[in-house]
C-alpha cells in the first residue's frame, strides 16, 4: 500500500508541474485576466482554483521531501514534523474534493450548463 502512495505522489508531483506549465500558456492566463470584471462567485470560484493548487503543489513539495530527507540533509525529527503538516493539509483536500463535485453538479443544473463537458473537452472553441 505504501509503494502505491509513493507512486501516487510522484504522479501527483508531475500533474502539478504540468499544471504549473499550462498556467503559464496563452489559455491559462486567459482564465485570470479580467479576474475584476468577474461576478462575485466567479472571482471565489478562481480563487478556490488558486488555492487547492497551492494546496496541491504544498502535498507534492512536502511529500517528495519527506521521502527525501536523508538526501536533503533533514533530521529524521524534521521530516516527522513535515509529514504531521502533510497529514494535516490532506484534510482539506478531503474537504475540496466533495464540495467541488457538488459544485460542478449544482452549476450544471442551474446557470453553466454543458459545464461537464467543456472539463472534458477541453472548453468550447471559439
């Protein structure tokens, strides 16, 4: 089970920096230029965007420090206090996941519909 989350963790590692990268494209930064011209609920919808990537990338960093500590020159008392952090921050990632699916549910059926489909296809193309 522990090699499963390390595996997990590198493929965590490496979605994060490509997500990182495609921030960065033309696209990406489309999506938080006129972020003062954006309703209320659009501009926290972002935002959340924002912080579970913080979130994500603060999981992937901890996590390959953890596993590296030795390397890194870390005590082992240091890396334990760096995995009570890394622990502690999963909850909120156990929090974000079920409200956004709610979320994408709820906007779905009201005000964004075909939202489900732009997240698999990539958004419409025009």
């Amino acid at each position: 089970m522990w090699e499963w989350h390390i595996i997990l963790g590198y493929a965590l590692a490496a979605l994060v920096v490509w997500r990182i990268i495609l921030f960065f494209t033309e696209s990406g930064k489309q999506n938080y230029q006129n972020l003062g011209k954006e309703t209320f609920h659009k501009k926290m919808v972002k935002l959340g965007y924002i912080g579970i990537y913080a979130i994500l990338l603060f999981m992937a960093v901890s996590g390959l420090v953890i596993h590296f500590y030795e390397a890194l020159g870390l005590t082992k008392d240091g890396a334990h206090d760096i995995k009570e952090i890394h622990e502690f921050v999963f909850n909120a990632i156990l929090i974000f996941v079920p409200l956004y699916i709610v979320g994408v549910f709820i906007a779905e059926n009201q005000d964004e519909k075909g939202i489900l489909s732009n997240m698999v296809n990539g958004g419409s193309k025009t």
